[in-house]
C-alpha cells in the first residue's frame, strides 16, 4: 500500500553475510528473511548455534521504541506471549549505521494457516490461551494493542499460542499508536484508541470473526450493526455469538471474565454436542444443568450397584478360602 | 522536560500548484516559525505526475515534515501515522538539540549506545504522548479532488479519533484551497474535535486553480492570529517545540 521500497534496499541483506555488532562485537550469521514491516525487516539468524530472529532497521528512532517496549515486555513475569529480548546493537554497512536488535526465534505456523489448515475447532482453545496471556499483561499495566493474526503463531508440539510483534504495546490510559483496521475498535466506531483492556477484548473478538471470514471484509455504514450481521450469517460464530457482542460492545471489565465465559461455553458444547443455538441461554443452561445433576445420579447408582457386587464377591472368595483351609486342616 | 506544544500543517493534495508563491518557500516560512508542514499526495485510480510528486517532497523537506503518497483506501492509517511520524521528528529535534549541549555539538541520539538511546527515546515517547498539538489541515479542493473528498473527511476524523485518545490537548482546525472568493477558505475553527465535518464537508464545491503556496501562507497568519488572542487573554508564556533537524 505505501510506497517504502528504500527501506527494503537499503537493510536489504544477502542470506550468508554475517553482521558485527558495534557496541557488543557478537556475530549474527543471517540464513534468511522472516517477515517485512513498516519499520524494518526480520531474518532468522545464528549465533553461537542458536537461532535468534534479529530485526533490522534504517529508521533508528522507530525501532528503538519498538525495543523500549520488548524489554518491558520480556520483564512482565508469567507472560509467555512475546518473544524475549536478547540484545540491541548498531549495524555499520558502508559508513551508514543501522540499529537492530536480536530476539527469541518463535518458530510454527501462523495461527490463520494453522485453523485453515486443521478446522475451527481449535480456535476456541487458542483463544482461552491468549485470552490468559492478556490477563496477565492487563494486570502488569500494558494493553497489546496491535492484536492481529499476523502477529500469532502456533508453536508446535505445544499447540501454544504466541506473539511475535508486541510493538503496539502501550500502557494502559495511553493512546494507541499501531494498530490494524479490522482490529480497531476505533475504525468500527465502537469506541476510543485509548489504550483499555476493552480494547484488547474487541481485537479477540475481531481475530475470532476473522477465523471464519479469511478475506475480511470491509466496513459499510454502521459498523456495530454490520458485525452483528455478519456473525448470524456463519454457524461458527453464531454459536459464539453471546459472548462476540460481549467483547465487541466493551461489556467485559477483564480477560479473566472474557475467558470464563468462554470456558464454560466450551466445556458445555463439547459435553452436549447439540446445544440448541438459538434458544433462550438461560432457559437452555438450566435444563442442562438439571440434566447433568440426573447424570450424576444415575452414574453414582451405577457405581453403589458395582461396590455392592463387589462386596458380596470378595466375602465369598474369602470364605471359600477359609473353607478350603478348614478342610485342609481336618484332614 | 516541560511539555510544549507541536504545530503542524497537514496539507492534503493530488498534484501540482498552479498559482501564487511557491509552495515548498512558504513551507520553509512556516518551518522559520516552527511550523512543520507534512503533505499527504492522495491517488485514485489516476497517478500522480512527477512534477506533482516532487512538489510534495519539497514542500514536506523544507517544511520540515514527513509525506507520503498512497491510494484514497489506506488515507485513514497514513494521516495518523504522518501526523505521529512529525511529532517525533520534531520532539527528536528538541531533544538532540538538548543532546548537543551537554555532550558537545556533533553528538546526536543516533551515537549514544543502544541502551541510552533507549532511555532518550522513553522521555521522546513521553513528549509525544503528553505535548499539546495543534494541526492546521489545508484541503485541496481542486476539481480533481472532488470524488475523493469523502474519503478526505473520514480520515479527519479517524486522525482526531487517535490524537484525542492521547493525554495532551488537541487543537484542530480545517481550511481548504481555492475558496468560494479567496485563494483559501477556513471550514472550522480552533477545536479539539473534528465530528463538525460531517455537516460542513459535503457542501464543498470544487474549484479549478490549485493556489497551495498562498494557501500555506495564509494558514501561518491564522497560527499567528491564534497565538497573540490568546497573548491578549492570558498572558501565561507558551513553549512551541523549534524545529531544528
């Protein structure tokens, strides 16, 4: 969309050219290019037999609040959604410096080729992983604000859910500097870029949305009602649909809330495959709720039935036992 | 440091001025007053000529400011990103300026080590999240322009959506070139929202000339207007950011 080709030619670099940090002196042998975005390019490097990923930058200033934010990130304990920061160091190729910086390489699959590739079903698992990703950022002061599936990945075997672009990352009552239009609460006209946990929440909704409808879609007139029309239309999300226009009308106060409603959504669906989609939810979930308590009861019949049996099992194996000794004895 | 206050002129346009002074002096007037100018070049399904395209990047280097060329869909993101882009230019230029006095007149952010530059950068973002603004937008409502006005007045919008999400103030207000009787007409006075345009933008007529260079002028006056008001009603003494890049 924009045309930026100089920054591509001028941190353009060859697969097998090492580079030397100026300050730190460590080498970075570059293997190939990741990713391309607005403020540089990402390779997947080497050093010392690891592999980093190291982003490369001509633009100094935007790459270092890019970093700012990364270190913070790498310091918010439990959270394991952003790569950690490794180091930062200037680059020197023909007397013109460029910054960079080197991180964690999160090697899988991106989260859209993943659910394209393996079915919506997955979506709701990853989305209660994020979903505790964020509680814990929330909780630590940053909002993510750059929510996108572009920037999540599905490491494997662990079919755990990361980040790998965590530059939009703002504190929390700050404005949001980056963001996608899809994403953008704003852009739906659903409220503010102040950075909020609602914010976030939105963006999960969006990503869900997306999940379905690959393509996007663009906004046409009121933004609220176009997605509330565009979730009747697809039976995946229709089922989803109480708690999308939770997380897309701001009503959920954290990720925590968000989260709990999703679990209990899927633990519901999966133990009763035909839920009725478009009943009453209270109604529904009181008469499953009443059905399940019949379940347990029946179960714990079942099981007073087996220990009788068992009981009455064992009393005549021991007595068979004592008769059999008895006889030995006498005789 | 103490949070001034950035003043830009956002100039949106599809091509080449064809009256009156030339555009990139009047942008370099403006930056002489520590006005930066940034110009956005809007295409449709039409190109913009080489002449129109050098034009612009004059005019945003010796304004001071950043431009950039994009097709009508992508205008919402790039107004915000331009508008965000100078800012941190212009904060950049206080702090290196800064720089140079304590450690001496070649040091910029640049050759500190990753990690101090790091730290400059924490106080740049800080400025740029708390400064005062004030963004004078001139429109060009040349004849060419008229179908994609609509998209102009959107990304408006969009670009108060984001600034007002910061903790600073914000000042807008929108002007645009040729008028109905002068080279330039003003369609919104100082004020920090920009929801007005809806009622005010689609009475637009286009017209035929492309007066941008008087246009940048006149927008300086109405700067200046605005800060000896408020000289006469308060007379608490305002910090405006000096480019110096």
């Amino acid at each position: 969309m924009m045309m930026n080709n100089t920054l591509r030619n001028q941190c353009k670099t060859l697969p097998g050219s090492v580079i030397t940090g100026k300050w730190h002196k460590n080498n970075y042998k570059i293997i190939k290019e990741l990713g391309f975005g607005a403020n540089g390019i990402v390779y997947l490097a080497e050093n010392n037999r690891q592999y980093v990923a190291l982003k490369l930058s001509d633009n100094g200033v935007s790459i270092i609040s890019e970093m700012n934010i990364l270190k913070a990130f790498s310091k918010v304990q439990g959270s394991v959604l952003g790569p950690s920061f490794l180091e930062a160091d200037d680059y020197v190729k023909n007397g013109k410096t460029m910054p960079f910086y080197v991180m964690e390489y999160i090697k899988g699959d991106g989260y859209l080729d993943f659910i394209q590739k393996k079915g919506t079903s997955w979506m709701g698992v990853f989305m209660l992983q994020l979903l505790s990703s964020l509680s814990v950022l929330h909780k630590q002061g940053w909002i993510f604000g750059d929510l996108k599936p572009e920037n999540l990945i599905v490491t494997l075997p662990a079919y755990k859910v990361r980040c790998i672009d965590v530059g939009g990352t703002t504190l929390t009552g700050r404005s949001i500097k980056e963001f996608t239009e899809f994403f953008d609460r704003g852009y739906w006209g659903m409220g503010s870029r102040k950075a909020d946990p609602q914010y976030d929440l939105f963006a999960v909704a969006m990503i869900m949305i997306n999940s379905s409808y690959p393509k996007r879609f663009q906004k046409k007139g009121e933004g609220y009602t176009q997605l509330k029309e565009m979730i009747k239309q697809n039976k995946d999300l229709l089922t989803y649909q109480p708690i999308l226009d939770k997380a897309l009308s701001g009503k959920y106060s954290s990720a925590d809330e968000m989260r709990n409603d999703l679990i209990g959504f899927l633990s519901r669906h999966s133990s009763k495959k035909k839920a009725p989609v478009s009943g009453q939810t209270g109604n529904a979930s009181k008469t499953r709720q009443a059905r399940r308590a019949q379940n347990y009861k029946q179960k714990s019949r079942i099981k007073r039935k087996y220990g009788a049996l068992e009981t009455v099992l064992l009393v005549t194996i021991v007595s068979l036992l004592y008769i059999l000794y008895i006889y030995g004895q006498l005789l | 440091m103490k949070p001034g206050t950035l003043r830009q002129i956002l100039l949106i346009t599809d091509g080449c001025s064809n009256q009156g002074e030339d555009p990139a002096a009047m942008a370099a007037l403006a930056r002489e007053q520590g006005i930066t100018v940034n110009v956005i070049g809007v295409m449709e399904n039409d190109v913009i000529d080489e002449n129109g395209m050098k034009e612009i990047e004059s005019v945003a280097l010796s304004g001071g400011g950043v431009s950039q060329i994009v097709y009508s869909q992508a205008l919402s993101q790039t107004v915000q990103m331009v508008t965000r882009k100078a800012m941190t230019q212009t904060i950049q230029g206080v702090v290196n300026k800064e720089l140079q006095q304590i450690l001496g007149n070649s040091v910029t952010m640049e050759d500190l080590p990753p990690e101090k530059r790091g730290e400059v950068m924490e106080v740049v973002d800080e400025l740029g999240e708390t400064s005062k603004l004030e963004v004078l937008v001139l429109v060009d409502t040349s004849a060419s322009m008229k179908h994609k006005l609509p998209t102009v007045k959107d990304a408006l919008l969009d670009l108060s959506l984001s600034m007002n999400a910061r903790l600073g103030d914000n000042q807008f207000s929108v002007f645009v070139f040729p008028g109905k009787k002068n080279d330039v007409e003003k369609l919104l006075n100082w004020t920090p929202k920009l929801e007005v345009l809806t009622k005010v933008f689609p009475k637009l007529t286009t017209g035929g000339i492309t007066p941008t260079g008087p246009a940048i002028k006149e927008a300086l006056d109405y700067f200046d207007q605005k800060r000896s008001l408020r000289g006469l009603l308060s007379d608490d003494d305002e910090q405006y950011f000096e480019e110096s890049v």
